[in-house]
C-alpha cells in the first residue's frame, strides 16, 4: 500500500519480518493459531513478490537472511505455543511444519542456485537438518512430552539428511526428497495413527511414481554409454543410482 520513488527490498522484508513477529507475540498471547497461517501465506505470497520483482544474483544477502528469518519465526510460532501450556501439538500444525520448510526450501533453491550453484543448496539443506536435530536435543534433554512434535522433527531432520547427498550428485534430487519425506510421513502416520497423513503420504508417493515412470526412465536410459570415458560413465552411474534406487528403496520401506 505504500510506495516510494526509490524501493528499498532491505526494508519491506524488514518491516514484514517485524510484522510478522508481532502477529506471533499476538497468536501466542490469545492462541489464535489461525492468526500464524494466515501470517505465513501473507508473507510467503509477498516475499514471492519481492523476489520476482527485484532479485538478482549481486543482491543475494539482501534476500537471503530475511527468508531465514521468515523460516525461524514460523517454525517458532508452530511449537512455542505448546511449549508454554504444555498441550500437544495438533495434525494440522505438525503439517504447517512441512509446508514451511518446503517453502523456504523452495525460495532457497531459486536464490542459491542461481547466484552460486545447484550443489551450493547442499549447504541449505546440511543446516536445516541441523536446526532441526537441534530441535530433538532440547526436547529429549527436557523430557517433553509430545510425540507428534518430535516424531516430525526427527523426520524433517532425516529428510534433509538424507537428500543432501543426492543433490550433490543428482540432477533427480526434487523426486528423491520426495519420495523420502513420503517415507517419513508414512512413519509418522502409523506411529500417530493418522489416517489422514497416511492417504497424503499415498498422493506424494503416487506423484513420485508418475514422474518416474513419464519422465526418469527416458532420462536416464535415452543415450548410450559406450562412448563415455570410465571418469564420467561412473559419475553417471552414481547419478542413475541415486535417481532410480534411493526412490525404489523408498518403495520398499513403505
């Protein structure tokens, strides 16, 4: 609503960062949990705004610090709540958990990999595992009791764990994080006997399965290796194993 002759992205997302910290102040004080949903996808769709408008790869810090701010303060918002009066966290926030950490993963894979490399979001990923492990220490050091919390704290953790290697690797990596992290739901569904996260954690898997099936298999076995120097057709080898096998042994383990 208010413009000025010469915008400034360092100020909109300080100001949207600032508001955003006072709609959780808000929604923590009068658990208006509806409050920090409607907060994230104001933000997210604004930020998106911001990014298309106005980023390129020179005003990389300018972005990047305030979309881990974004990241944090939601994150905080889903358990502080819980934290303070002790109840347990609902199947709707422990999904907001998701959702925010593929949003910022997302926004993180267009600002990394356009101002450094693809290989470069191995760094994104490597400290989002870390963030969340360190979630899990403080839980189990203060003997928390919720389940649900933690259960997706240690799937978020395995998740970017686990995708890390193939991004460095693979040009398949989207569809590998997929089809772990339908894994990971499916774990947290039957521990938390969840139905509904079962049949979603089912969509993501059928999406997996489709994009193998329409796409992975005629990418990969499209060209022939005979003319490959050992070099590459081992590098190449590595890629098909990650992009083929680690989606099958997700398979397997469902």
């Amino acid at each position: 609503m208010i413009e000025t002759q010469y915008p400034s992205v360092v100020s909109f997302l300080a100001y949207l960062l600032l508001l955003g910290s006072g709609v959780l102040f808000i929604a923590w004080r009068k658990d208006w949990r509806i409050l920090n949903y409607i907060g994230f996808a104001a933000t997210s769709l604004l930020t998106l705004k911001a990014v298309d408008a106005g980023f390129a790869p020179e005003r990389f810090w300018e972005f990047m610090p305030f979309l881990v701010g974004f990241f944090t303060l939601f994150s905080t918002a889903t358990f502080l709540y819980h934290l303070v009066s002790k109840q347990k966290a609902t199947l709707l926030e422990l999904l907001f958990l998701f959702l925010n950490a593929s949003v910022f993963l997302a926004f993180s894979v267009h600002l990394v990999g356009n101002t450094f490399s693809r290989e470069a979001i191995a760094f994104v990923t490597l400290g989002l595992a870390v963030f969340y492990v360190g979630h899990i220490a403080y839980f189990l050091r203060k003997n928390i009791e919720d389940k649900g919390l933690l259960l997706s704290f240690m799937g978020l953790s395995s998740v970017f764990v686990a995708i890390t290697l193939p991004l460095v690797l693979s040009e398949g990596w989207i569809k590998v994080s997929w089809a772990i992290q339908g894994f990971v739901m499916l774990w947290i569904a039957s521990r938390m006997k969840s139905e509904f996260l079962r049949q979603l954690a089912y969509v993501l898997y059928l999406i997996v399965l489709a994009r193998f099936a329409i796409f992975d298999l005629t990418a990969q076995y499209s060209g022939s290796l005979a003319q490959l120097e050992p070099a590459a057709y081992w590098k190449l080898f590595a890629e098909r194993l990650m992009v083929l096998g680690l989606p099958i042994a997700s398979f397997f383990a469902a």
